[in-house]
C-alpha cells in the first residue's frame, strides 16, 4: 500500500519499540517505544534522524517494523497494521505499508463505508466482498513505484488502524477469503457512492469493461422505491452564472478538448446532444461562439466541475442554459447520484440492507450472473 508517493519528510513511532532494517537485514536502528523519529530525504538517500540528534547514513531503502509484530506502526501520526519500507529516488520518500490482505480490508471497508448500524451489516459485508476482489485482482498494479494499491480513489479508500471500526473489521471477518468470480476469474469489481436508481453499463465509462456483469441494473425495489434515495447525494443542483461558467471552462477545456484557455469566449449555448442507455449525459455540446464542441462520456465530469473544484457528481443530469443560442447568462445543472455509476452502488447496499437483504442477495444484485467463491 502505498501511503506517501514523494514526500520530503516523514515521522516514524510506536507504542513499542521499532526495528529499523535494511532491506537485506542489516540493522540500522532502535527505536524506543513511544519515541518519535524523522526520515528524511537527501541528495544521496535517506537518512533517519533520533530525537537526541542521531543520524544513520545515507540509504536507499529502509524496512521498519514493531518489535512486538501485533502492534502497530505510526506513519505521520497515524496507526496502521504491519510493518513500513520506505525507499528513496529523486523525486523523494516513497513510504509502503506493507500488510496482509484480511488485516488490510477493514481499513478500506471502514473508510469506504463510514459508521453503520447493525442492520446494515450486510452492506458492509458485502463492501467487504468487492474490496477483496478487487485488491486481489489488481495486485501489483503500481509495481513500478514499488507497491501493490494506492490508498486513495485511484484504487480504494484506506484509513489504517485508526479508521477502522468494528463493525468494518466484524465484516471482513464474517466473509474472510470470499471473492466475485465470472468464468473462474476474479472480475472487475468497480464500485461508487450513489447510482441514482440506475446503474451505467460498463463500456459507459471503462471502455473495456464489456463483461455481462458490468450492465445497467435499476436500483428499487418492487414498490418502486429506489434503494440509494436514503443517500445525501441522491439529488443534487450546481449553477453558473456567465461570469462562472466561463472562468469553469476556462480551468478545464484544455486538458480534454485542446481549446485553449485564451480561446475559451463568450458562451452561447450548452446542451445536452446524447444520452447512454442508462439516460447519462453521454456527449455534451458547447459553442463558444465558433463549431460546436463536443465532449463525451467520462470527460464531461471533468469539464462542468463545480467550484469546488471536484469532479461533477456524477453524468446522470439535466440541465438549463439561460440565454442559449445567444449568451448564456446562467446554466443549472440538477443531478442524481453520484460517482460513476458502474458495478456495486454503496448506498444502494445500505438501503438494500435495511430492507432485509443478505450481502449474497446484494451481490448478485449490483454483479449479476457473477458467483460468490472463498479463495483462502
């Protein structure tokens, strides 16, 4: 797990003590349980600081671990489980948690799934499930920085032992080696926050992602009533005013249109030009005062980010552009869900959960015609 990608400093400790190795098992230092020491990164390596003003020579790599193997190790202040490797290249620290798989997964089913009552459970198992699948089918995916997964929404959130709650571990625990099968092979478990009462066909977002499991399934239940409307981000509105719009498009056309940010002028019309078989915003048009511009897919989340600077929640919208066809003077967007729709819906399970179903019933739910298999 790669916790820190270039970082200049780090700060290292436990509640018992630490070894501090080479790779190859060469001692370097003690670190004395409850102490706090410093990595840093210097032209020729790394080197290891003590309080008391020690320093190692300079090394390429550093392997650290508790002395007592159960306890766990502080990387900037937080805790995680295993032990660190911390290399060096010219770009800086790269710092590496390295930790098994079951004790890995309730940092990440925690983190995904936040605090959950105990008729949820079953979302969380099921969390549990899809998280594992997809570790294990993406190992290795960033060997070339020395690690298998990013902690982050580039692969799945990871929060170590100090966001890790019971109810997340009681998960893991529960469906320990259980994984997604298609065919005997592990599948592509993608996952988000909210679908909005439909999910996307694969190939909506992942161009490759034309496996049977990865298409649109409605989201409700008999009655009609759709299971992630109990989520915050079911419904949700953005507007711009011209003087936004223009500053929003300016910000973000180039990196997936080419217009560059000097070209982007008066805007007289937004509109929506194709929607995908799930009914997302699948190509949208844009005229600033020239051809039309187009921008497909994946890429039009990126183009309408909201002030905040955050992807648009999501390609499920609406929208009306006041003035079009002439100036635009303001645009409104409203929207469902949020995240980009394909595979397991998080608050989809949730509410899945609460209606009494199992996280096997929920699975085959969000990955239909997939098995449930135990792997270890």
């Amino acid at each position: 797990m790669g916790l820190l990608v270039g970082t200049t400093t780090v700060r290292v400790g436990g509640g018992d003590g630490l070894v501090v190795n080479q790779p190859d098992g060469s001692p370097v230092a003690m670190i004395p349980a409850d102490q706090i020491w410093q990595v840093s990164a210097g032209g020729h390596g790394l080197t290891l600081i003590s309080p008391a003003g020690w320093v190692s020579p300079p090394l390429d790599a550093m392997a650290i671990a508790p002395a007592d193997l159960a306890a766990p190790i502080r990387i900037n202040g937080k805790r995680y489980r295993g032990m660190a490797e911390l290399l060096w290249d010219r770009s800086g620290i790269t710092v590496v948690n390295r930790v098994g798989m079951e004790e890995y997964l309730p940092g990440v089913v925690s983190a995904e799934m936040g605090r959950r009552s105990p008729v949820e459970q079953a979302a969380l198992q099921a969390q549990a499930v899809v998280s594992r699948t997809y570790a294990l089918r993406n190992l290795g995916r960033w060997r070339a920085r020395g690690f298998d997964l990013s902690p982050s929404v580039a692969d799945q959130v990871y929060g170590g032992l100090d966001g890790e709650t019971p109810e997340g571990r009681a998960a893991v625990v529960e469906t320990r080696g259980r994984v997604l099968t298609f065919n005997g092979a592990l599948i592509e478990a993608f996952f988000y926050s909210t679908c909005g009462g439909r999910t996307a066909n694969g190939v909506e977002v992942f161009k490759r992602a034309t496996q049977p499991y990865l298409r649109s399934v409605a989201d409700q239940a008999e009655d009609g009533a759709i299971y992630c409307s109990i989520s915050p981000r079911y419904r949700w509105h953005e507007e711009w005013d011209a003087k936004a719009l223009r500053a929003t498009l300016e910000r973000n056309l180039e990196p997936v249109t080419g217009i560059r940010r000097e070209d982007v002028g008066q805007v007289t019309d937004v509109r929506i030009i194709r929607r995908s078989a799930s009914g997302r915003v699948d190509q949208l048009g844009i005229v600033l005062g020239g051809p039309e511009i187009r921008v497909n897919g994946p890429a039009i989340r990126r183009v309408l980010r909201p002030a905040s600077g955050e992807l648009l929640r999501s390609n499920a919208f609406t929208l009306v552009a006041t003035g079009a066809g002439r100036r635009v003077t303001h645009l409104a967007v409203d929207g469902m869900g949020s995240g980009h729709g394909v595979g397991f819906c998080q608050w989809g399970a949730v509410g899945r959960a609460r209606a009494g179903q199992g996280f096997e019933q929920i699975l085959r739910a969000y990955f239909p015609g997939t098995r449930l298999e135990r792997r270890y």
